[in-house]
C-alpha cells in the first residue's frame, strides 16, 4: 500500500505514514492483549510476563544488545521476502536461502588460512550473498520459463537446502563412512564445521560478552540500499510495475521474465547475506541445528513492515525484543516461552487479514488502500 | 447498533487489560532491577546475591526441546525435583528457561549467572560449547551438562554422559535372543546425532553377538534435525515396512520418532519392541503390548547425584558416567526366558569391567 500510484492525490507524507503504521500497532496490541489472555486462562501471571519481557529486552545493556543482535538476521530475511513482495512474489525460500547462504561462507570461512582479514572477510560475506542468490534465483527461473509456482518451489527448496547443509557436516567418518566435506574432524562424532578463522569473522563491538557484531552496520546499509533500489532507480520501478500488474509491466516493453527473475536473486541475496552475517559475526560454524528457523520469521516481519524496508527495521525491533525478553520473562515470571510464539502468531494472523483488525476497530479504508496487504498478484495470473 | 457495542466492550477490555499491565509495574520489579544492575557491571562476581542468600539455587536450561518432552529435558528436570526433594529446598529454588533458538544458550545461562544459581544443568551436547565458556568464566558457579563429553576437565563443570552403545548393546543381545524369524529392526532419530548412532551401533553388535548371521534393518530419519525426532508417522511407516520385511522385533530410537515405531509395533499380534532413553512403559502406555524392555540413560538418578553432591561439596569437573542399562521387563517378566535373563546380566557384567566391547568409538 505504500506503494500508492503517485498519480493520485497524495494525503500527505505524515498521514500516510499515520496510516501505515496504524495496522501494524493495533495488530500488535490486540495481540498482546490476547496473549494476555492466553496467560490468564493458563494461570499464569500476565503482568509479571510482560514486565519481564520488557526487562528482558530493553531494561539493561545485556537486554539491549540482545534485541540488537537478534535484529539483524530478521531485518535481511525480513528484506528479502519485501522484496520479492515488491514483485509480487511471495519468497517463502528466505530459510533455505539463509541456510545456502551460511553454508558458502562457511566454506570460505574455515579454509584459506593466511588471507588478510580485507580479502578474506568480504570474500566469505559475498560467496554467502553469492549462495543465496543462486538459491533464490532457481524458482524465478522455473516460475519463468516452466511456470512453475515460486511458493511450491522455494517450499521445498528449503528441505533441499537442509539436508544439503546437513549432509557437508554429516560426521560419518567416526563410523567408517564418508564424512561431509566441511565435517571438522576433531569433533569426533558430532556433525559440525570447524570454527570459522579469525581472519574471515566479523569483528564484536563493545565487549564481546554483549556478542554484537559489525553485520548490524551490514543490515541497516542493505535497508537503505534496498530502499534506493526499489524507491529510486529503474530496475526498482520495473520489480514494482510487475508487482502491480505484471501483463501491463509486459505491455509497457518491461522486461518480465528478467525482471521476476533478478527480483528473486536479490531476495535470495539478501537472506544469503543474513546466513553469512550470522555465521560469520556469531555463531563462528555451522550446525545442524542453526537451521533457518529466522527465514520463516522474515515473511511475517515483512508483512507487518508493510514490505517497506523502513517498516522491516520497525518490525524487526518488535521481533528482536520479543525473543531477547523470552529468557527473562521466563526467568521472571515462569510463563512458558511458547507465549511469544502465540503473540508472533496472532500478529502475523491479524497483519495478514487487516479486515479483523479494520472491523475490530472500524476503519474506514481510504480509497488509495487495497485491501489484502501484499500478497499481490502471485495466485492470480502470471 | 450491535457491531458499535462490542467495539466499545473490546476497547474497554483493551484499555482495563493496559491499565493492569502497567499500573503496579513502578513497585515491583524495583527490588528485581537493582539486585540485577551490579550483577550486570561484574558477571562473574558472587559477592552480593550469594552472601545474602544462602540457600541453595538451581537452574536448568533446556535444548531447543520443552521440560515435557518425556526424554531427556524432561528426566534432567525431573532430576532437578529429585534432588530438590532429596535436599529439602523449597520451589522457588529451583526453576528452568526452555530454550527458543540455539543461539540463546548463553543468554539464558546469564539470566541463572546474573541471579546468583549456585548449580546451573545444561541438557543437550548441543549446549556443550556455551556450557564451557560459561564455566570458564564464572568459576564460582558449578555446571553439570548433561550429554556433554568433556575434552578437558574444569573443576566446576561435570559432563554427565552414557554408554549408549553399552545399552544399545544389551538391547541387541535381547531382541537377538527374542526373534524367531531371525530378523531384527531399530527405527532411529537422524545420525547427526552422536548418541542416537551410538545406541543404534552398540544394538547391532550385540544383536550380532548372539546370531553373528542375524539380519538387522536398521533405519535413520531421513530428514533434518528439526523434523528426526518429532516424526511419529514416519516412525510407524519405517516400522511398518520392517515388519512386512520379516522383523519381529523392532527397537525404537529417537523421541517422538521412535514412540511413533513402539505404537506401530503394538498393534501387531505377537512382535516385540524394545524403548529408548527412559522406561517406556510409563511414558508410552500404548506400546505396552509389545514393550519387552527399554535401553535407558538413567539420567534422573545421575543429575539428582551430581547436584547433591554439589550441595554437599564433593563436586569434581570432568566426566561423569551415568548409569546405563536395560528397564525391567514388566508384564514379559514370565515371557523372556531365564537363560537371557541370565545373558543379559553377563553380558551388563562384561561391558562394565571392559572384557565385552561394544566397537563403537574406536
């Protein structure tokens, strides 16, 4: 909606940012008041809950730089599934994308011993944008040329990318089989990578108990850069005029196949870029169990963001916070952490259906509003 | 006239729900936040939350799994009450965080570091590398990691580990004495996981130490790590196809997974089934009809230990080998004839004074 045809009379800058963020915060607040609920009828403490929560998150440095580092994956998988969105597709690949994207930098992360630091950081960062790109270029080039859907595709390009990830470190050697080929080798029978060099590792800001690192510097430059694209340039006019009707954008000598085509390649790129940040900022190798839970995250992120890479930021806090506060919500209050993912879920539920929200709170629509949010032309023609 | 009624009753609801969220928040959490912000300055100090309680606290955080997972986080945290009840603290001594994503181990430990815990248990080998950079940096804070092996010992860290292969073992010696078509199945969580190999290893030497010519159908989850052990449908269809394949009796390996295999097993006249990790009979009533026994890590009695120990101060770092070994036979205690039985102690005998390996890990 963001995306309103700038020929029609514009409400005003303010006002459409009002009526941006209207949505987004009464969906939250509905949700956080049915969570409490929730809280209520399980005999649970509600108050104590969120008083944790937000203690959790915000109320000391070590919450703050929780939310922050918790930020920065949400924000790029959050981008990547606005982007796609932007072209009115509907990247459900951002956690097979960030797991392919964890995997290529990994393997430059832990090999070439002996590169500076200036060559062999950005190299492990671009071969993981480089992977997920690649990843997330196969369902925009199936979609073009076999017509095959881009949410089927990149649905089950995420097992394929899970196991593929699974099996590099699959530690078989200790039982006499094959091991993976990124499988550390001293780490017996448990299947992971060596650690990643010094050298390829994203430096920590502050103190590295805080665990933030320089990719938070990584995420807020891929917002503004994505807003330039998409706001700014052509390649960004052409992914929204296909978003918007891609038979017009046909018409007008857009070139489609191309353009759904890259779209989903930056998509891919960005969640990519997520995986190596991480990886290569964080959890310094990669395991079976670094999954790429975070790529499902970003559609309901991008969702709520209005798919606009300012609203991602927005969203990804509100995100950040709510998994930074879970530890000591639960510390405090002893309210299972599953009470964050009911409150994630109604939110997605109630940004993805504002007809909910709209008739809970009886707003009116203006008339330079659509109704369903983004979702777009994907189901409809193509 | 309806729609504007329930609008106003929702705001009402909304706001009254926002009111009591915020209004007593100032008086509360005023004492919680200043026994918090020097705890925060110097983590590893112990002066000030420890010297004004001297109770004893424990905190338990889990893997990626939930405290009623009725298998591992769920026996470490009922070794946490038992060891609560054994040393007569009171509830509030003790409390555990479930961990969301992989990368907040070392966070939820804080929150226990933070609050001053005298013993923190970690579940999982997963939880193996944060657990040891925690104990290296609060020395103060003793640490039990529940299937974490320890490569070098800290004095305030205790890896409590199991041979699984040793009752994977007797469990192949079991259901190798108990077939009669001579072909046996194990249904297992993903090889990706150390103990699950372990278990599923130590099954077919032992199987193979009755019948060296024995058929073993032995299957691993296919899937990620995420899906391997939450995958009921996929166990019962593995098992399924075992039995279609001449298996009569089927060791089930894996969580859910391998619940989902026993349950299969159980509606089919005259198979057996051998559990995993715990007693089987009690946590899955429904593969009670084949259940012969279970190959357990007997982690509730191993944690209860080591926390004891903890409280009484003869806590020493390092490896600690649990208990491992077959459940009771339950209602085949008259089926299984005298002379497994007999093996079967032998064979436990054996593996504990070394004279039977198992050849997993060498």
């Amino acid at each position: 909606m963001a995306t309103a045809s700038p020929a029609l009379p514009s409400p005003g800058r303010y006002r459409r940012i009002f009526r941006g963020l209207l949505i987004p915060v009464l969906a939250l607040l509905t949700a956080l008041v049915a969570g409490a609920l929730v809280m209520h009828l399980s005999g649970d403490n509600a108050q104590d809950a969120y008083i944790g929560l937000f203690k959790g998150a915000f109320g000391s440095a070590k919450g703050w730089a929780a939310t922050i580092r918790k930020m920065i994956p949400f924000i790029l998988t959050g981008l990547s599934v606005a982007v796609a969105f932007k072209a009115g597709l509907f990247n459900i690949g951002a956690s097979g994308q960030f797991v392919m994207g964890t995997v290529f930098s990994v393997f430059i992360g832990i090999n070439f011993e002996g590169l500076p630091m200036a060559i062999h950081l950005p190299l492990a960062i671009v071969f993981g944008i480089v992977g997920g790109a690649l990843w997330g270029a196969i369902p925009g080039i199936l979609k073009v040329y076999t017509g095959a859907h881009e949410v089927i595709v990149t649905i089950m390009l995420n097992y394929v990318a899970a196991l593929f990830a699974g099996w590099t470190v699959y530690a078989g050697g200790s039982q006499g089989q094959t091991p993976g080929p990124l499988w550390d080798r001293t780490a017996g029978p448990i299947s992971e990578t060596p650690d990643v060099l010094a050298s390829a590792r994203l430096p920590y800001l502050f103190d590295p108990s805080y665990r933030i690192h320089y990719g938070v510097f990584i995420a807020l430059a891929a917002v503004v850069f994505i807003w330039w694209l998409i706001y700014k340039t052509t390649i960004g006019f052409e992914i929204r005029t296909v978003g918007q009707n891609m038979k017009a954008a046909r018409y007008a000598g857009i070139r489609v196949n191309w353009t759904v085509i890259l779209t989903m390649g930056i998509a891919g790129g960005l969640a990519g870029l997520a995986g190596a940040v991480e990886t290569l900022g964080l959890n310094h190798k990669f395991a079976p169990e670094f999954g790429g839970q975070v790529g499902f995250d970003g559609i309901t992120i991008a969702l709520l963001g209005q798919t606009h890479p300012f609203g991602v930021v927005l969203s990804s806090l509100l995100f950040g916070a709510l998994d930074a506060g879970a530890s000591k919500m639960q510390f405090d209050s002893r309210v299972s952490a599953d009470i964050i993912q009911i409150i994630q879920a109604l939110v997605l539920a109630f940004v993805a259906a504002p007809m909910i929200i709209r008739a809970l709170y009886r707003i009116k629509r203006l008339p330079t509003e659509s109704e369903s949010t983004s979702l777009g032309t994907s189901w409809g023609g193509s | 006239m309806r729609t504007f009624r329930s609008t106003w009753l929702f705001a009402l609801l909304l706001i009254s729900a926002l009111v009591l969220a915020a209004c007593p928040a100032p008086a509360a959490p005023v004492a919680d936040s200043d026994a918090a912000a020097p705890a925060e300055a110097a983590p590893a100090a112990t002066e000030a939350p420890a010297a004004e309680a001297p109770d004893f606290k424990i905190g338990l955080v889990t893997d990626v799994g939930r405290v009623n997972d009725r298998s591992f986080n769920q026996s470490a945290w009922e070794g946490v009450l038992k060891a609560q009840a054994d040393l007569g603290l009171t509830e509030d001594d003790v409390k555990y965080i479930e961990t969301q994503d992989a990368k907040d181990y070392a966070d939820n430990m804080g929150q226990f570091i933070d609050a001053g815990y005298n013993v923190i248990v970690t579940v999982g080998f997963a939880l193996g590398d944060a657990t040891i950079e925690a104990a290296n940096n609060n020395p103060d804070i003793l640490f039990i990691g529940v299937d974490q092996f320890q490569g070098e010992a800290l004095p305030n860290l205790a890896g409590l580990i199991f041979h699984e292969d040793q009752s994977g073992y007797l469990a192949g010696v079991l259901a190798a004495s108990m077939t009669d078509s001579g072909t046996i199945a194990a249904v297992l969580g993903t090889d990706l996981v150390p103990p699950v190999v372990a278990f599923n290893e130590g099954y077919i030497a032992g199987a193979k130490s009755v019948n060296p010519d024995i058929n073993v159908i032995s299957t691993y989850h296919p899937g990620e790590i995420s899906q391997a052990f939450v995958d009921p449908e996929w166990g019962a269809a593995t098992a399924k196809q075992a039995i279609d394949q001449g298996a009569d009796v089927v060791f089930g390996a894996g969580g859910i997974t391998g619940n989902g295999a026993l349950q299969e097993v159980a509606t089919h006249e005259g198979l057996y089934c051998i559990g995993v990790d715990t007693d089987q009979w009690d946590t899955v009533p429904a593969a009670q009809p084949c259940l012969i026994s279970s190959a357990m890590k007997l982690i509730v009695p191993g944690v209860a230990e080591l926390i004891t120990a903890a409280h009484d101060g003869n806590f020493s770092g390092g490896n600690v080998f649990g208990a491992a070994g077959l459940a009771s036979f339950h209602d085949f205690e008259s089926v299984i004839p005298q002379e497994v039985k007999d093996l079967l102690v032998t064979t436990k005998a054996g593996l504990d004074d070394g004279s039977i390996s198992t050849g997993y890990g060498n």
